[in-house]
C-alpha cells in the first residue's frame, strides 16, 4: 500500500488530485497546473514534501564518519549550517543525493524517503568500530516547502522576528503554532524558497496557518506536475529519473556536492581519476526542441543517424514556450548551440544543446 502524506485528507479538501510514485500517494496538481505554476514564479507557492527522509547521527565519530561517506567537505560545517552531497559506491556510482544538516549535538541527513533503505544498508555495512548511531526519524517529522518571489516575506509573516538563514542549506529553528520547526533554505525552481521540517504533531496545523496567512500574499498548493515543470526549467536533476546508481558523480553535474580538495572519501579515487583526466564520456546537458511536442524518458538523440544520448526528462515550458529536455550526451556534443536529433516514435524532432538552467539560458 502506497505512503500517505498527513496532509492527504485536507489536500483532498482542496481539490487535490493524486498519483502513486516512488511507493508514495502525492497530489499531482490541485485542479489547475498553468495557475500552479504561475503562483511560484510570481507569489509563492506550497510544496508538500512528506517523502522525504531524515536520518539523524550522533556519537562522537559522527563527523569523521560521515566524512569518509559522502562526497562533499563536512569539516567546515558548524552548527546550523548545511550542504549538498551525495553517497557514493566504490565505483563512484551515485547511490543517492541528499542535503547534509549540522545541529548543535547531531548531523542528520535529509534525501527523498524511497532511498532510505539503501542509505542504511550501505552506511551500515561500512559502520564497524565507529562510535556512530543512526537513528532514523522519517517517520516523526513531514517537509512542506514554500517556493517563490513571496516566499520570505509570507514566512517573516508568519515567524515575527526570528533569524531565517541567510545561505542555501543552512537552516534556523524556529518556534510556530508551539512546535519547534526546522527552516531550511532551499530553492528548487530558480526561484527563493525554504523547507519546513516540521514535527508530525503540527503538520496540519502549520498547513492551515501557511494557507491562511499567505492568502494576502498569492499563496497556491501546487503538485507535483508544475512542480516537475519548475524542476527542469531550473535543470536539476531528480534522482530516480535523470539519474541513479548507474551514473558517476561527475555525469550529472553536481558541481556543488563535491569537494576536490577534502581527501579520502568512499568513490574519491574514481572521481578524481576521471577529474584528472578532464572529462567524462557523457554528460546531462540540456535540450530545446523545435514544435510544440516534448520527448519521452529513453528517446535516442542523434546524430548524422548515430545515437550520441538518451533524454531523461522533458516538459513543455511555460516560461520559455517551447519543449525542453534533459538527457546525456557524448562528449563532443556538449557545447551550446549544437544541432541533434531526438528520435520520437518515429518522428525526428530538431533540438538544440542549451546551457543550465533553461529559464535563465537566453
């Protein structure tokens, strides 16, 4: 049976309509797509994000441990701060992506939910004489996000005169309808924004005093297609869709959830094997298709006839008008403003190589 938000019900209530994906029942718009995705880019809108997952670590090898896991630098995190990084395998494979968070006695760790059991599985099999316990805490806590130009502002409404953090990732606690909430900065549609983890207990009252406060400033639930229209305009890559375990670090373009500099990691020799050598052989780049017709998940791009990549996800952007893509290229197609074909049942659809994120590209 799929996962259900704590907010099903009251989503029902405001026209939610929903789907199954990533074992989880999630509202995939609430009755208008277009105005959804509209609220985002000029008020601000309300993300549910209750499939998110949130492991919590402690001990006094904590650090160390984690930092010889995950990609990027830990050291420098004092508390309240926070990061990107991703879990790697001995190959340098992407196991997941996940958002690191430093609180005064803990570091927790905060990825989509569907990878918790490979996060454990694969942290525990190299926990052995670490002073480290994993507590996971998924289930005590649900993320909402708010998203757009009128994000801050309706959250200082709502907050008073708390210190709201100032950098992506970094994060502040918070007191709000008597629960202690954890506010992180976080952007996920080229547009300011900030996740809300907030303790079960006060989910669904912190819903209604976000909707019913932000009503004055254009608030909108908004679901998971407009979000996913946002997502790729911004070009970044979800796990599970343009990208998995099957792909290195360095062909998704997460620039920012590696260091170069911090040492030894699990997956480091393979990284800084293929840095030294310059390049990978593939890469996600962007696409903008001619017509009016997106391409699918797995549709060939070419060319001259000769497959040079796959597309992993495509949108019709509202912002820009026109279809838009995701997908690896070899690497002598990389360079914007490159002419290839996308193979769509048959029919050849023009495109061009864009540079990331589309909704800024010109």
């Amino acid at each position: 049976m799929a996962k259900q938000s704590l907010l099903t019900d009251f989503h029902r209530s405001n026209g939610a309509v929903f789907t199954e994906r990533d074992s989880w029942l999630l509202p995939v718009h609430f009755g208008d797509v277009a105005a959804e995705y509209e609220t985002v880019r000029r008020a601000v809108g309300l993300f549910d994000l209750s499939h998110r997952g949130l492991l919590q670590f402690t001990g006094p090898d904590r650090l160390t441990f984690l930092q010889g896991m995950l990609s990027n630098d830990l050291r420098p995190l004092k508390t309240f701060d926070g990061q990107y990084a991703t879990l790697l395998s001995q190959q340098g494979k992407v196991l997941a992506d996940l958002r690191v968070l430093c609180a005064l006695n803990s570091l927790y760790l905060d990825f989509w939910e569907n990878l918790k059991d490979r996060i454990i599985e694969h942290l525990n099999r190299y926990l052995v004489a670490d002073e480290v316990e994993i507590a996971d805490r998924s289930g005590e806590y649900a993320t909402l996000s708010l998203q757009g130009t009128n994000a801050e502002t309706l959250l200082r409404d709502v907050t008073g005169p708390a210190d709201l953090p100032s950098q992506s990732a970094h994060h502040a606690m918070i007191n709000l309808e008597g629960a202690a909430v954890c506010v992180v900065r976080a952007g996920h549609a080229d547009e300011p924004g900030f996740d809300l983890i907030i303790p079960n207990a006060a989910v669904e009252s912190i819903a209604r005093r976000l909707t019913d406060s932000g009503k004055q400033f254009g608030i909108r639930w908004v679901g998971g297609e407009a979000q996913n229209l946002l997502r790729i305009e911004a070009g970044v890559p979800r796990y599970g869709i343009d990208f998995s375990e099957e792909n290195l670090l360095l062909e998704v373009g997460l620039d920012h959830a590696v260091s170069f500099t911090k040492g030894c990691y699990l997956g480091q020799e393979v990284v800084e094997r293929i840095r030294s050598r310059g390049h990978v052989n593939r890469k996600l780049c962007g696409l903008s298709l001619d017509g009016q017709t997106p391409a699918e998940s797995g549709d060939v791009i070419q060319v001259d006839g000769k497959e040079i990549g796959r597309v992993t996800s495509s949108v019709v952007s509202p912002r820009l008008k026109r279809p838009i893509a995701l997908g690896y290229l070899q690497k002598d197609f990389w360079n914007a403003g490159t002419t290839v074909t996308i193979n769509r049942a048959g029919a050849q659809i023009r495109a061009v190589v864009t540079a990331l994120p589309f909704a800024t590209s010109s």
